[in-house]
C-alpha cells in the first residue's frame, strides 16, 4: 500500500462514518417527509459512490490495469458533481418550474464526457494513465457553477424570507464546494479529493440546516395550536347559553327579532370558528364586522350597555380575534353593572402607526396589583401576545377602579414589520 493510499484511508474513514451516521440520523429522523428524505439518502449514497470513485481511479491509475476502466471512472466523477448540487438545490426548492433547466444541465455535461468513451472532445487518458483535458473538458466546471448560482440565488431568497442565523448556511456550502474545486484545481490531493470532503461536509451542515427549518416550523405549528386553544376558551359558554336563551325568549314576543339574532348569531360563530384556524393578518374591517354582530347580540341581552365606533383609519391588518375578545372582556368585566354603560372602539393613524382604542366606562381595576388568572387576563395577555409576535407592535392596559379601562393597540405602518401580509 502507497503513502497516498493511507492518506486516503485516513481521510475516508472518518467521511464514511460521518456519512452512515447521516443515513441513520435521516432514516430516523420522523420529522423528515419521505420526498426530502428520499434526496437526503440519494446525496449520501452519492457521496459514498464519490469516495469509492476517487479511491477506483487511483487504484486504476496506479497500477495501469485498463485505460478504458480509468476513463468511465473518470467520466462518473465529471457527472456525479452536478447531479449532486441539483439535489441540494431540490432540498431548497421541492417544486419549482425551472427544475428542468438543471436536469438540461446535468443532461449537457453528461453527454459531453461520455464522448470521452470514443473522443478526445472532453478529455483522453493515454496509454500510460495520463490525462489530457480536451476543449470541452471545463464543461463540468461551467455546469457546476451555474448550478451553484442557481443553488445560491434559492438560500439568498430562503435567507430573506426566514431572516434566522442558521440561513447562513446554504451560502456557506456554496463556499466550501468552490474553495474545493479550486483547491483540486491548484493543490490536487491523490486519491481523495478536496471537494469530495467538501461534499460530505456540506452534506452534514445542510442536514443540520434542514433538521432546523422542520424544528422551526414545528414549534410554529404548536404556537398556532396552543393559540387556537386558548381562544377556543374565548367563545364563553354562558355567552351561547345566553343568548340561545335569549332567542328562545324572543320567539314568544317578537319573533321577527328573534330571526335577525339567530342570523346574527350563526353569522357570529361561523367567523369565530374560522378566525381560529386564521395562521395570517386580516384586514381590519372584518375584525370590525365580527366585533359588531357580537356587541349587537350583547346589546339587545343588555339595554343598558352600548357599543360606539369611531373608525378613521380601516386600511391596515391585524391578527384575527383581538379587537372582539376585548370588547367581550368590557362587557362581561365592567360595563354590565353600570345603569348606562359605554364601550367606544375607535382607530386612527399616528405618525408612524396604527392605534386600536378600546375604551369603557366599566369598573375598572388597579393595573398595580398583580393580574389575576381569571378569563379575562388570560384573553389580554393572549392577544397582546399575538400583536407582539405578529405585527411588532405593542398592548398597552390603563385602568383605575370605578373609572373604566382603555386598552390602546399600536402596529407599525411599516408593513415589512408585520408578519403574513401578502
């Protein structure tokens, strides 16, 4: 055994194990859809037939045995590279239109190199294993950083959209392979090339990329769930009851009113149950009309309480389900005991910002004291939560007992700063 020959050895043992424990890690790994896995396992498998060739042409070359086997060798290295980068490009982008620019790339470069079975077009290797490149012989050098162009232009997009520290690594792999292809081009190790190491290691780092992103969306997915329950504990039992109660009352004595509530109120609980399964901002105006058919329904269970609106600025989004749960929280907390109580919603835009004004003249409370774990402060903190996290912006409570609250909403105008706008 050569001196190369251990070096390679060296080096390869420690990529294959790397690379048999990515295989096991991705059959494991249940948060991996059988299509990304199924690439995940084509990008190792390749990058061991990587290692094994790199090892064949060596072996080959050295002894002398046949100039034909040296030269399939060598024409699988030329077109296991683009196909490799086409499957780190699928992992970006599962579907994309313009998939069969790169499969007419891969296509190119492996018919070029495989006139290399009967031409000097790509590349010879002579009788005593030396290798002339022909005046094709960049042609998968040129492929391959087209297809790396391709690859970077989708993890800039990728970077910009998710806007997380770990995008940074898709670019840094588009790095790593053209540092390894200029080092074979200038510095050529003998039997294991730089950029087979290089492949490995992007190989491992995208895992760990990929395995991130399904993290992400995973703890996304169970924030939405975790919202949808708490504001599933928003539609009160003894609102329904009531009113069902209400409507039953009206059927005796005024049964044209009773048909307008129940319209109002099916209306009312169809919206309730599709904002609860709304992940995006909506308009303002249909937070509104969902607040009104809630506040007409209370309003005709209480003659004594009344609902304003004060609207000057209805052109921004909002997260589903804010405005109507403080409305609620008015009512059913403060306004009832009052022999005339008020509640006035009112918008406007402040230099800078959206503000959402939610007004009473209820009980109030001391906003000192710590808040209490009833229904009501879950509801506050759950919608000033979604205002933080979804739009930027900001909840504030001011309260005093026997005066009423105000609850003021502020959301940029800045709409790159709001989360879901389309």
């Amino acid at each position: 055994m050569t001196d190369e020959m251990r070096i390679g050895l060296i080096v390869s043992v420690p990529l294959l194990l790397q690379l048999s424990g990515l295989l096991f890690a991705v059959g494991m790994d249940s948060s991996v859809g059988t299509v990304h896995k199924r690439i995940l396992v084509a990008i190792q498998l390749m990058n061991v037939s990587m290692i094994v060739q790199n090892f064949g042409e060596y072996a080959v070359g050295y002894s002398g045995i046949s100039v034909l086997l040296l030269t399939i060798v060598r024409i699988y290295s030329y077109i296991a590279c683009p196909i490799i980068v086409v499957l780190f490009i699928y992992l970006i982008r599962k579907k994309s239109r313009f998939r069969w620019v790169s499969w007419t790339l891969v296509g190119v470069d492996a018919i070029i190199y495989l006139t290399a079975l009967f031409s000097d077009v790509a590349f010879r290797v002579s009788a005593n294993n030396q290798f002339y490149r022909g005046p094709l012989g960049y042609t998968c050098f040129i492929i391959s950083l087209l297809l790396l162009i391709q690859f970077t232009y989708y993890s800039i997009k990728e970077c910009y959209r998710v806007k997380r520290l770990e995008t940074i690594i898709p670019p840094w792999c588009v790095l790593i392979i053209l540092g390894s292809v200029l080092l074979d081009l200038f510095f050529p190790m003998r039997v294991i090339s730089y950029l087979t190491i290089g492949m490995v290691s992007c190989s491992v780092l995208y895992y760990i990329w990929f395995h991130l992103q399904l993290v992400q969306k995973h703890k996304q997915a169970l924030l939405v769930e975790q919202r949808i329950q708490i504001m599933m504990t928003q539609i009160q039992p003894h609102f329904l009851y009531n009113t069902l109660s209400t409507i039953q009352a009206l059927c005796r004595i005024d049964p044209e009113k009773a048909s307008d509530v129940t319209e109002k109120f099916g209306t009312y609980l169809r919206q309730n149950l599709d904002s609860l399964g709304q992940p995006n901002l909506i308009p303002i105006e249909k937070e509104l009309e969902h607040t009104k058919l809630y506040a007409e329904i209370e309003m005709i269970r209480f003659p004594n309480i009344v609902v304003e609106y004060d609207i000057q600025d209805d052109r921004f989004l909002i997260p589903a389900l804010i405005i109507q749960p403080l409305v609620e929280n008015a009512i059913r907390h403060g306004v009832r005991i009052r022999d005339e109580g008020r509640v006035v919603v009112s918008t406007r835009k402040v230099a800078d910002r959206h503000e959402i004004v939610i007004k009473d003249n209820g009980k109030g409370f001391d906003a000192t004291e710590p808040p209490k774990t009833d229904g009501s402060h879950i509801g506050i903190n759950n919608v000033r939560e979604r205002v933080t996290s979804m739009c930027k912006g900001t909840m504030t409570v001011e309260s005093k007992p026997d005066e009423g609250t105000t609850i003021t909403i502020r959301i940029p105008v800045d709409p790159s700063k709001q989360k879901g706008v389309r």
